[in-house]
C-alpha cells in the first residue's frame, strides 16, 4: 500500500515537486505508462494539420503532390490520381483519429488512476504517521489543520495528477514536434514561430516563482478555517448555552474572508498570465501569417502552398495551448503547496518510539514499578518529581490530590504517551520504553473521566476495543458494567445509535459504556482516571460496584477526586506537586491530620459542621 517509509523522505529544504517524485518512485512504472500515451495522444493530435496541408498539396500539385510521390515509393502502380490521393488521406485521417481517441483515453484513465491511488496511498500514510505521532503532538495543534492536510490538501495534488501532469507533457510535445516539421519543411519562418517561446516560458518560470507564496498563504488561511469550523461544531453546546451565535458566526466571517483575500491575491496575479501570453503568441502567429505567405507568393523558388498552410495552422497548433500555461500553473502550485504541507507532516519526527520486546497478554502479572521517576511537560517544571514506588501484581492502588499534583499525568506516562524525563516505569520488571507499544497498551484497560464514544451503536463501541466479540461476550460485560438496564431501554437497544461522542446518552451511561468496553476487553491492568467525578450519586454507586467487580484478580490504578470511591483501594498515595507526601489505607490517612484527611472532611461535610457549630 504505502509507496515509501515516511522514515526515509527527504527534507522540508527540498523542491516539493522532488519530494513528490521521491516519495513516488515505486509508481515510476505507471507514471512511464501514463506519460507515453499523453505523448502518443498529443502526436495524433498534431497529424491533422499535416493532412489539411497534404490535401492543399493534392489540390494544387494533383499528380506532382508529395501524396503522390510516397504512394509512389510504397510500391503504387503509376502515380496516383488526385481523386485516388484524397481517399488515402481520407484513409490516414480516420487512422489517426482513431488511435488520437483511443490514447486520450488511455492517458485519462491511466493518470486518473494513478492520481487516485497516489492519493489513497499518501492520506494514509499521512493518516497512520499522524497516528503514530505523541500525544504532545496533538496537544500543540488543532484538529481542523490536521484535517485540511489530510483531506483536502491531498485532493489538491489529485486535481492537478488529473489533468495539470499531462498538461505539461502535451505542451513540451507540441513544442519538439512542431519544431522539428517547422524546420525541416520552411526554416527561413520557422524562427517567426518560435520567437515568443522564450518571453513565454521566462513569463511562466516568473509566475510560478510569484505565485508559489500566495498559494502557500492560501494554503495556511484554509487550515485557520477548518481549524475554526471543526472548533466550533465540536462546541455548539457551548456556543448556544453562551448565546455567543452571532460573535462566532462574525469570527468565521473573518476567517472566511483572509481565505478570500488570500484566494484574490492569487487569482489576480494566475489571471493575468493567459491575457499577457496571448499578446505574445499573436506576434508568432502574424509573422508566420505574413512572412510565410510572401515566402510562398515570390515568383523564385517558393514555398509550396500545403507547406504554407501547414505552418499556418501549425503555428496556431504550436502557440495556442501555451494560454493554458497559467491553468497549467495554477494547478500546479496549488499542488506543491499542498504536497509541501502533505510531507512536511509526514517529515514530522515520532517522539514516542515503539520497542523492540514482546509482551505476550497471557504472560502478563501486573506489578508495576516507578523508579525515580521525573517529567515535565515541553520546557516546564517538574510535574513528577523523584517519584518511587511499587505496585505488586493484583493489588489496587489510588493517587489522589489537588487539581495540578500530576495524578493524571501518571496515567498517560504509564500508557506512555508521554516519556519520562528521568528515571522510569516497569512493568513485570521490564522497562515500558523496552515493550512494543501495542503489547503494552493491549495490556492496559483505560477508563477516563472524559469518554469518548464514536459514532455508532451501543453495541461496536461496548465493541471497540474487541470487534469480533460475540453478542453474548457484548452483554455480558454490559451487565458486569451495570449498563445492560438502560441499554435494552434505549429504543433499538445494542443497536441504538450514540451520536457523535455519544452525546444521545448521559454522563452515566457513557461513563458505564466505556467500563463495559474496558470488561470486555478483560486487560490484567486497569487505569481508572476520574472515572466517577462527573456523575450523580446514584450513577457513582452503580459504577463504584462496577469497578469494584472489574478489579477483582487484576492490578487497578485509581485516580480520584472523590475519596469515596477509594476507600477500599489497599495503599493510597497523596500527591502534591507530583510527591508522594503522605500513603497508606483509607482509615490511616482520614485518622491523620494530614492532607488526605482534610480533603475527607470537606468531602463529608465535617467541617462545615464544625464551622458552624463554632459560629453558634
């Protein structure tokens, strides 16, 4: 599928069209192909011109016609009549516009295709780097971007495989072609032909070099725009609740309109190149119009009539398609825009390296060390800082602590999203940085404060992680997760549809959906960040025994605001400014006069009572 290791791509320094090229080299065979029958179409297509300038000849020369002096040579009988010379261009006429139709659409299809499975293989390769890239990644850029790079900056470079590529093959055709009958039939006009092709070709070299920024600008005001939408759509809740309608709709007007003046600045400049070089091209076509025909009228060694016509309508040939140059560049430079972005992300360095070691699920214990762990995020302060301690296999620990003591942080170093700074995290022993990504992920079942769900029914989410789990497997960790009630409920039960991030459900039931996704997937680690935080009191109790059932027999980490939760963990860690500053069971730490038994008071209402008893 992939057409090369995004590992092995060239520099962002490097020409985006040489990038392209690089990028591409296993499709040189089908580029080869394509480029041969856009050359073979374009010199059927020039056959025509010959052949009105071979009747002009029969017309006028009849048997001395240079018709007549092939057919001659090819072994004809006498030479033959004009009549009998007409036929046989008649003949050679509907030859060649057979095989022109037929290469035009062999080069239609070829570069199509080929323009659609380049564009397939590039968007994933894009796609499965971008998947592979950090979280941090992720953290410092928008998803709309990201999304105008993998979407539409990639049907950019469609557009122009489409139709731009063969473009520039037909004209540099045209120009050999027509050059060599020019010269070889009437060398003394052939120059009038030819003398604008160097202002054109210096104009469209300074077009492309003025249009290259523009479109790159056009380029980045699309990715602000998409970023933008896809912000926007993703918090329509937010936008309404706040009635900030009309201050969105005007920041979109504003993103709307710099994608326009981008879009004008380029237009303005790209549509004024085929105006200007037509200016140029009526020089070539009046000084052959003109020279030519006195050529052919001077009473000494004229120039034939059919010669003369074909340079005439040659000429138009020759000179006519070079207006399309600045389409042809237009295309173009959309193109290398959009493919400079395209490989710019695929140049993207993996921060997060996959490891060499296997971790077979079966095989999996579950103890868990941290080694003088310490980590901070870009150039930051520690937010983990010198932090030891074991986690024996089975055993279910909690961190809690204030907003900011770096407990979640904890969680996306152990599903490494992150990497250490210093020190490190083993699991059975092994450092994680030792294990394939995959293997240790598999063995983590992760339960976040903020569940995602995808778009899709009750059942391929409970599904996700299992996608071939059978419909018993389905509901019976539907039931374990207390979810089974309200699911059957729902009006087409396992097959209702969540909506986007399941916003058809409530906080509860997507919270027990993601629990009975992580049962079913059955991982001998379970991670819990906040996973009761944003429910009521009920929903929290019916999660709570779920959990307490999903840890039976497996390592289960909790990260929890609500001290509730974790009354029956076997070792608590309180953290503060990623320290351990107080540990132990839930009744040594509320019976301490430490942070973990203030946090308990103001939990349970004790202090306000005391507060108020001291009022009174």
């Amino acid at each position: 599928m992939t057409a090369r290791s995004p590992s092995t791509l060239p520099g962002a320094a490097a020409h985006p069209l040489s990038r392209l090229l690089r990028y591409a080299r296993s499709y040189r065979r089908r580029v080869w192909t394509a480029s041969l029958f856009s050359v073979l179409n374009k010199l059927f297509d020039l056959a025509p011109p010959l052949l009105i300038g071979a009747a002009v000849d029969v017309v006028v020369e009849r048997e001395g016609s240079f018709v007549a002096s092939w057919a001659e040579r090819l072994g004809w009988a006498g030479a033959p009549s004009a009549t009998e010379q007409l036929w046989i261009l008649a003949a050679a006429t509907v030859f060649i516009w057979s095989f022109e139709s037929l290469f035009e659409y062999l080069w239609g299809v070829w570069w199509r295709n080929l323009a659609q499975s380049l564009q397939h293989d590039l968007r994933l390769d894009a796609y499965g780097h971008v998947q592979d890239l950090e979280l941090a990644y992720f953290e410092d850029r928008s998803t709309g971007g990201l999304m105008a790079v993998l979407n539409d900056d990639v049907n950019q470079l469609e557009r122009f495989l489409d139709g731009g590529a063969n473009d520039m093959l037909q004209v540099s055709t045209t120009v050999i072609v027509i050059g060599a009958i020019f010269f070889t039939i009437a060398p003394e006009v052939a120059w009038l032909s030819f003398l604008p092709m160097p202002f054109v070709l210096w104009g469209g070299f300074r077009y492309q070099k003025l249009l290259e920024p523009r479109y790159a600008a056009v380029r980045e005001r699309v990715s602000a725009l998409n970023s933008l939408l896809a912000n926007n759509l993703g918090g329509i809740a937010t936008i309404k609740s706040f009635t900030t309608e009309g201050y969105e709709a005007a920041r979109v007007e504003t993103e709307s309109r710099r994608y326009q003046d981008a879009n004008a600045s380029a237009i303005r400049l790209s549509s004024a190149f085929s105006p200007l070089i037509r200016m140029l091209i009526v020089i070539g076509f009046t000084g052959t119009l003109v020279w030519g025909g006195m050529q052919t009228l001077r009473p000494v060694d004229p120039l034939a009539a059919g010669a003369f016509s074909v340079l005439v309508f040659m000429t138009q040939r020759l000179l006519w398609p070079l207006t399309r140059l600045g389409q042809t560049f237009d295309l173009y430079q959309r193109a290398m825009a959009s493919t400079a972005r395209v490989l710019d992300l695929l140049d993207t360095p993996i921060g997060i390296r996959d490891g060499a070691d296997p971790l077979p699920l079966d095989q999996v214990r579950g103890e868990i060390a941290l080694e003088d762990l310490r980590f901070a995020y870009s150039e930051g302060p520690d937010v983990v800082a010198d932090l030891s301690l074991a986690i024996p296999a089975g055993r279910t620990v909690a961190f809690v602590g204030s907003t900011g003591a770096g407990k979640s942080t904890l969680v996306k170093l152990l599903l490494r999203f992150y990497d250490p700074t210093a020190g490190r995290i083993t699991l059975d022993g092994v450092d994680l940085r030792d294990l394939r990504l995959a293997d240790l992920r598999r063995a983590i079942g992760y339960v976040s404060q903020d569940v995602f769900l995808f778009h899709g029914t009750v059942r391929e989410n409970i599904a996700y992680g299992r996608p071939d789990a059978a419909d018993e497997d389905i509901v019976a960790a539907a039931r374990i997760a207390e979810a089974d009630d309200f699911v059957r409920a729902l009006p087409a039960g396992y097959d209702t549809i969540v909506g986007e991030r399941g916003q058809k459900l409530s906080g509860g039931q997507r919270q027990r959906i993601s629990i009975a996704r992580a049962v079913l997937r059955d991982p001998p680690v379970l991670v819990l960040d906040e996973a009761t935080s944003s429910v009521d009191n009920e929903t929290e109790a019916a999660i709570q025994r779920s959990l307490e059932r999903l840890a039976v027999g497996r390592t289960t980490i909790v990260i929890a605001h609500r001290l509730s939760t974790v009354r029956n963990a076997d070792a608590i860690y309180v953290l503060e400014r990623g320290r351990i500053v107080e540990h132990g069971r839930h009744e040594e730490l509320a019976a301490a006069d430490g942070i973990y038994a203030a946090l308990w008071r103001v939990q349970t209402g004790e202090r306000v009572e005391v507060d108020a008893a001291a009022e009174g």
